[in-house]
C-alpha cells in the first residue's frame, strides 16, 4: 500500500511547525497503516505521542456521534427530517427549516448571540431557538454551521429523553466496541489543546465553547476518540464490516450521495461531499476545528483518519488550512494512483 504523498504532506505538517505532531492511518481495503509523527505538548513542556491517545474531535463529532443517531431514529421511523423543526421544538417560531435543512446546513439560520460564551446552557438553547432565518438561503445555500447539529441533537433528546451525549455513547460507541471513544476521557489520555501561562493547558476538555457550556447536551463537539477509533468507525461506513444495529449497509450507501434540497450542493446528511467527477461515486469526509479529519472514499475503499491537536499552543493558526487542503489533495492523488488503472 502507498500514501507516499499522504505521508510527506504530514511530515510537512510537523516539520514545518504547524502542528505539534499527528497520529493518522490509512486505509485500502483490507490493509491499514497507522503512525504517529510529532509530539502530543509542546508547552509548557515537550511531550511525546503514545499510543491510544484520544484527540478532541471537535465537529468530528457530528458524523460519528449526533449523526449517525438521527439516520437511526430516521429508519425506525422515530425521526421525520422533512418536517419542520418546529413540530419537535416549539420554541423554534419558524415553520419552514425542516430537519434535513439543519443536516445539510441549508437552513438559513444566521444572527450573533451576544455573550454567548458567558451563557448558561438553558439560556444558550433558548437563544439559538429564537435566531433570525435568512429566506433568501433556506434552501438555497450550504452556510456551514454547528446550530444545526446542535438542534438535531435537542430533537434527538425529546424523542429519546435522553442527552444526545449518552444517546452517541450507548447507540454508537458501545455497539461498535471503540476501545477508546469517550465524552469524559481520562485527562493524562487526551491529547492537549491550548495552553497560555494565565490559563494553564486545556488537556481532557473538550475545546469548543459551546461544548464547554452544553456539557452532554452538545451535539456538535464534545468527543474524545483515537485513531483506533475512527479506523473501526471508517470500517463500518466503507461497508467492510456491518452492524446494522447501528447503521445498515443500506443507510450507509445513501450518505454518498446530495442530500440537499436541490440535490446540486454538495452536502450528504451530516457528511460533506468531494465529487470526482460525474461517473463516479463522491467521496464523505467530514473537517474539525482542532485539527482532525476523516476521508471515505467507498468505490475505492481508502480512508483517511488523521488526527492532530493544530490549535496548540494557541488556536490562531494561519497556515493550517491551506495546508489540511494540500493534505486532502495528496490523499485524494494517492486514492486515484493505488486504483487500477490509476497514474504511475
């Protein structure tokens, strides 16, 4: 198996200081390579990477977690994505933003909450509830946005009267078994995020604001998983093992395809889309703020699991972005050269 250009763009990553270090796989068919690069701390002092170490997903969280529980409340008919939010949660006025609108964020919803992050958690749901609906994007316009996650999840705890943090933990991580996945890692396990000499280091915490105030009722950030993890998650969304009591093939397949209400842009249910030309089955991939990412291509079977901490020491990072683009760009020529009848 070869990823050469995969592997050089994270070496590039470290040696050029943008992130501290990764721990990443890959995956074609049956084979997996996995490997650290890097350090897990740099401040206040150098720490090395180890193995089983859980990264903050940040919005990774929203495919492995709030998603994949609404697609099972979807097919056991418990969850109806074409009807308003409205009818699951009064106190959202508007009676047009359907659920499948906050899945693809095509919903419109836009606005600032003042002193968001000094808001207690009831009062930052009732003022994501009442924030103003743009009707010339409804439906017309992907503006990605973690509201959206964060609702479904609040539909998701009224139909099973539970928080969408132990729904993920008891309908997703426990039935497939991921040895590390948690909402609550042990601290000395997680991989660090920020560090200032006034705040300390941010280690075992989730690093999103809102998932700081939401605590279990955030369905957009908030879990903790290895690269082990996300290797056996990756399995199970390229159809190589199934567990239909989490997802069926059947459901699976349908991710990798448009979902948006025009069907023209480019978002699955929860996932993005990396189209490849029209002949071909796009590929699901999903970003997260703190430096993670997960690829699925199905029609080859490769994945990419890659898993860093680039928001330490700080989170202002400049360069991290067109090189995460670099990254996919070597990854997606190594899918194309390792298929038969791909460049040499």
């Amino acid at each position: 198996m070869s990823f050469e250009r995969t592997k050089t763009e994270i070496q590039r990553l470290v040696a050029e200081k943008i992130i501290p270090g990764a721990s990443y796989a890959v995956i074609q068919g049956n084979r997996v390579e996995q490997a650290q690069v890097g350090v897990a701390e740099l401040k206040p002092e150098i720490k090395p990477l180890w193995p089983h170490a859980v990264y903050d997903l940040a919005s990774v969280t929203k495919v492995v977690g709030t998603t994949t529980v609404a697609l099972q409340l979807m097919a056991a008919g418990q969850l109806a994505i074409e009807r308003p939010v409205h009818d699951y949660l009064p106190a959202f006025e508007n009676r047009q933003v359907t659920v499948l609108n906050l899945m693809t964020h095509t919903s419109g919803i836009s606005g600032y909450i003042q002193n968001r992050n000094a808001l207690p958690a009831d009062e930052l749901l009732a003022a994501i509830q009442k924030l103003p609906i743009s009707q010339a994007n409804l439906n017309h316009r992907v503006i990605y946005t973690d509201l959206g996650l964060i609702l479904t999840g609040m539909i998701i705890e009224k139909i099973l009267d539970q928080s969408i943090q132990t729904a993920v933990t008891e309908r997703v991580l426990q039935p497939l078994g991921l040895p590390d996945a948690t909402f609550k890692p042990v601290v000395a396990q997680a991989v660090p995020t920020t560090y200032s000499p006034k705040n300390g280091l941010l280690q075992g915490v989730v690093h999103d604001p809102k998932g700081q105030i939401l605590g279990e009722h955030c369905g957009s950030a908030g879990l903790f998983a290895s690269v082990d993890d996300l290797v056996q998650f990756a399995k199970l969304m390229l159809g190589q093992v199934t567990n239909p009591g989490v997802l069926t093939p059947a459901t699976i397949e349908s991710l990798y395809h448009d979902w948006t209400p025009n069907h023209h842009l480019r978002r699955s249910f929860g996932w993005n889309l990396w189209h490849m030309g029209s002949e071909r089955t796009p590929i699901i991939f999903h970003t997260g703020y703190t430096g993670t990412l997960l690829m699925l291509d199905r029609e080859s079977q490769s994945a990419l699991v890659f898993l860093s901490n680039r928001v330490h020491p700080v989170a202002h990072n400049a360069n991290f972005l067109p090189a995460r683009r670099r990254l996919i760009a070597a990854w997606i020529a190594d899918v194309v050269n390792n298929q038969p009848g791909g460049l040499v």
